[in-house]
C-alpha cells in the first residue's frame, strides 16, 4: 500500500516510533478519559494574541484532538519514517523542530492576512495536534522519493508508489474547515527548512549534547529490534552506504517497471493493425532487398565441370541441333 521504504516496522526510527506512541496515547486519553481536559490543549491564535498565552503554542500543537486527524498523522508519520533512516534522528528531529517552529509564525502571518483581506476570524478554529510538520514531510517526500509504477487503471490513469500516500495527505487536508491553513504554513515551512533559506539549519537544530543525552535515555525505550524474516536493504553502516543501497534498490525498481509498461503497452497494441510491419517503409524495404541481393549471391553454388561436348552443345544453335545434316555440311 505504502511507499517501499526498506525494512518495514519501526526498526531504526525511534524518534517515529515514540511520534506514533506518545501522542496517540494522549489523545486517545483526552477523548475517552479526560474531555475536560481539552480546553488546555486548543490551538487558539486569539488567546495568545489578547490574553498572551504563549502555553497554547506548544500545548496546542502537540496534540490531536479529533481522533481521524490522529489516525491519519500517525499513518503518514510511520510512512516518512524512511527520512529518519536516511538522515539520522538528529537530523530529522532538526527538521521537524524547524518547521514546527517556522509554521507558528506563518500560523499568525495567515490568520492576519485573511482577517484583513476577507474579514474571516480563524484565529480560534486552528485543529490542533502535530499536524504542521506532518505536512512539511511532504516536500522532501516529493523532491527525493522516485515514482513507481505500480499499476495503471483503464490504459489512462497511472498510479504510483507514492498516490496513496498523497490521497491519504488529501483526506487529512479536507479533514476540517480550517486545517488548510495549517497545511499551509507546514508546505512553506518545509520548503524554508528543505531550501536552507537564510540558513535555518544552523539556527534550528538539535544541539549534538541533545540528541546524545536522548539516545543514552529515550532511545532504548523506543528503540525496535531488527526484523529477522526478511532480507537486509539499505542498512549499511554508514549514511553513505544506505544512501547508495536504496538508490540501487530505486533503480531496480524504476527498471521492472519501465519494463511493465511497455509491456503493457504491447499488449494493448497486439489487437491493432500493425502497418508497419505488414508495409514497412520504403528505406526499410530497399535495405532489405539489398541485403537479400548480397545473401543470394553469396549462397549461389561454384560452376559446375562440363566437358567438351557439353560446351559445344550449349555454343551449337538449337536450330542447328534439331538438323544434324546442317552441322554435317
């Protein structure tokens, strides 16, 4: 169903692991325990601009408070788990703080906007939960995951490695009324942070004493054991490695189904009249008498030995043969 991203479960991906645990969990808590405990974790812009609770970006932006928004990030979240592989958690946790960070601001610079251009108030209609990063996951999704044939519906639609995973990121963007600002502002966010403009990798980054204090601590918490029933690939030692085994594997994959296709495409051409084939092109055909020439010539047996009377029957007329007393006078 998914995209073909290596080894499947959790296995080097604690950071994804413990996204799809935690907050799931809490949500699950706060819509079947706890309901009375939602108010604390709405995402209102209203609040934080008149009231200056600066607490709602963060509490406000962690958890999912619709249950199908949280089924869906937690799909499209253990789906990008490939980036942790290939980047490493520090890396990927730098880029999930970054656009986690650069979509609060576009939050507001999109509120603002609308409110002065059309006078709608969406300030306190925000959806909450981790959803902002979920959708700035997409660009690097887009920029480096290769498309994959995998099937073709009706000779006209084609669908790819990668359509499910885009439907299922269209059935989160429609999920509510204003949730399409928070796509937004995760889109730019994820395209500043993918483009290092003005350089917001080293300003938003996992300090390397960091990200080692969380692998001594939470790693072996989340941390999955290697999957035993199937073969290794793209689990080299090093980035470099992987990086260059999921490439190959990529290209492989690129190939068998170039390869489908134009299969495919011959099967469907098998009913047709093939015009070439049966009146091939003048060109074609000249070079194909020409050939033919040279092969007979080159296949024509040596002269055969005749004698002597054999050569004087074949110089003698055939007049002359039928009337011997011609040839004796």
């Amino acid at each position: 169903m998914f995209t073909s991203t290596g080894s499947s479960g959790l296995y080097k991906a604690p950071l994804s692991k413990s996204l799809l645990l935690v907050p799931s969990a809490l949500s699950l808590l706060l819509t079947l325990l706890l309901p009375h405990c939602q108010k604390f974790f709405e995402y209102d812009l209203q609040a934080v601009k008149s009231d200056f609770q600066i607490w709602r970006l963060m509490c406000g932006r962690i958890i999912c408070l619709d249950l199908k928004d949280t089924f869906c990030s937690s799909l499209l979240i253990y789906n990008f788990r490939i980036f942790e592989r290939r980047y490493g958690s520090r890396k990927f946790a730098s880029f999930l703080l970054g656009s986690w960070v650069l979509s609060a601001l576009f939050d507001f610079i999109l509120v603002e906007a609308m409110q002065y251009s059309f006078g709608i108030t969406a300030a306190s209609n925000l959806p909450s939960g981790f959803l902002a990063p979920v959708f700035a996951l997409f660009v690097p999704f887009y920029c480096s995951i290769p498309r994959v044939q995998v099937a073709q519906i009706l000779g006209q639609f084609t669908i790819t490695n990668k359509t499910l995973i885009y439907i299922l990121g269209l059935q989160l963007f429609t999920s509510g009324s204003y949730i399409w600002i928070t796509a937004i502002s995760g889109l730019i966010s994820g395209i500043c942070y993918n483009s290092n403009v003005l350089k917001v990798h080293q300003v938003l980054s996992i300090p390397r004493w960091m990200a080692q204090l969380f692998s001594w601590t939470l790693e072996p918490i989340f941390a999955s054991s290697e999957p035993t029933n199937e073969a290794r690939v793209g689990m080299g030692a090093t980035v470099d490695i992987q990086r260059q085994q999921r490439m190959e594997l990529l290209d492989r994959q690129l190939m068998l189904s170039q390869f489908a296709q134009v299969r495919r495409q011959r099967q469907q051409q098998g009913g047709m009249i093939n015009w070439n084939r049966l009146f091939p092109p003048l060109r074609q055909r000249q070079n194909i008498n020409y050939q033919g020439v040279r092969q007979s010539e080159q296949q024509a047996s040596p002269p055969l030995e005749v004698s002597e009377e054999q050569e004087s029957s074949l110089l003698t007329p055939k007049h002359l043969l039928k009337n011997p007393k011609i040839v004796t006078l």
